[in-house]
C-alpha cells in the first residue's frame, strides 16, 4: 500500500470515526444500553421440552436470571424435519431441520405488547455413524438451532426496547 492510500484510508476512517460518535450511536452492550437494561428483567415462560429448555437456557444465559422482572417473554416453538440425503438404496444419510419461534414481550406493569414477532432458522445433521451418533446427532443439531433462534430473538427484543425508549 502506498503513502497516498494509507493517508487517504485513515482521514477516512477518523471521519467515519466522528460521524458515527456524532450521530448519537451507543454500544448496545455498554454500561447503561438497551442490553443492559434489559439484564435481570425478561420472565421467559418456563420450558416444556427438550427443545424449550435449550431455547430458554440460552435466553437466560442473555438475559441473566431475573431479580425484577419488568418485562415477560412468552414463546411458541414449532420445528420441521426433512431427510435430504439418500443413498442409491434409499438409505437416509442427512437430514434438514426446520424451526420457527414465534414470542411475544409484554410489560408487566401494564400487560401492553411491546412486540410480537417470529424469527426462524435451519440446520442440519448426519444419520450415519455409530448408534452412539445416531442419537446425540439429533440432539445437538436442535439444541444448535434454539440457540440460533435464541440469538436472533435477543437482537430483535433488543432492537424492540430500543424503540420503546
């Protein structure tokens, strides 16, 4: 890279640097941002399932275990399988799984929706192996999933509380 270019790239960058300070933008993790504000407020609904307690042991991981709750979350999970690998004997060597979590945040105080949303996600898992594969495969590929759907959640309660401000 030469002189020029290296000077250009960093007058960019302390520029880019000012504008985005001058907008007003916080961190959203940062001492006092919406995450923050959030943390030891969310009553998740208790889990009923495997898949459940997966989804809400990482919310509760986020969010911290609740000390005043302010806000609660409920949840729906539904969750699809599609064996997409076959062999020439029609023998399943993959399969395709399919979930959605459709949730709700309501102030407690109040019982006024702040969001209902739905967010969905996809991952897979191999059918072949040892009988020992045979059945932790299934197992993790869900619980990777509900965290994966856990995730986006969190950001779009995060965004949510945001714009409640």
């Amino acid at each position: 890279m030469s002189l020029f270019d290296r000077r250009t790239f960093l007058i960019f960058a302390i520029a880019s640097l000012g504008a985005v300070a001058g907008c007003g933008f916080t961190p959203t993790y940062a001492p006092g941002g919406t995450a923050a504000a959030l943390r030891g407020h969310v009553d998740v609904d208790a889990p009923s399932d495997r898949e459940s307690y997966a989804l809400v042991n990482r919310l509760s991981t986020v969010f911290g275990p609740t000390t005043t709750p302010l806000y609660r979350l409920s949840y729906d999970i539904s969750t699809t399988e599609h064996a997409i690998g076959l062999t020439r004997d029609q023998e399943i060597t993959r399969y395709h799984i399919e979930g959605k979590v459709s949730f709700t945040l309501t102030e407690i105080q109040t019982e006024r929706v702040l969001t209902k949303s739905d967010v969905s996600s996809f991952t897979a898992y191999s059918a072949t192996g040892s009988t020992v594969d045979a059945i932790t495969a299934p197992r993790d590929a869900y619980e990777r999933l509900m965290v994966i759907l856990a995730d986006q959640m969190v950001s779009k309660l995060i965004t949510t509380v945001e714009m409640q401000k």
